[in-house]
C-alpha cells in the first residue's frame, strides 16, 4: 500500500470504512439501511464537488489527474 492505492477502497478508513460510516449516517437521518444501488444517485446530486475539491486531498488528486489527462486528449474548459 506504499504507492498510496488499494484494492480495496473500504479499508482506507480502519476504524470505520467510509460504507460503514455513510449507512450509519443514512440509518440515523432517514431510519432506514442505505442502499448504495438504490440511493447513490439521490446523494450524488445533492453533492457539491467544489467542496469535496476543497475538504478532501483523494478527491482534489483524481480531479486533478483527470483534468491532466483531458488537456492532454486536447479537451478544454467551457469557455476557453
């Protein structure tokens, strides 16, 4: 795990995995189990991504590479 990758996503977080803490989150808002299925898509858009840019440095890398890569296949912003 040196390189900073995973195969396993979930043990990033020993104590608790982000799936373990996003349905104990779901359960205590909602009262019911979160479904990632089912309800992925009603939370992802409730997210900001500027946001989750700014808070979490994963996040902010892989926009960051993926940017990179765009340029590089030539794509560009709106607007440029």
């Amino acid at each position: 795990m040196s390189s900073g990758k995973t195969d396993q996503p979930e043990a990033v977080n020993f104590n608790e995995p982000p799936a373990y803490l996003l349905d104990r989150i779901y359960v205590a808002a909602t009262g019911r189990s979160y479904k990632k299925r089912v309800y992925g898509e009603e939370l992802f858009r409730e997210l900001d991504p500027h946001v989750t840019y700014q808070k979490c440095p994963h996040f902010r890398k892989l926009a960051d590479d993926l940017e990179q890569l765009a340029r590089t296949a030539g794509c560009r912003r709106p607007g440029e």
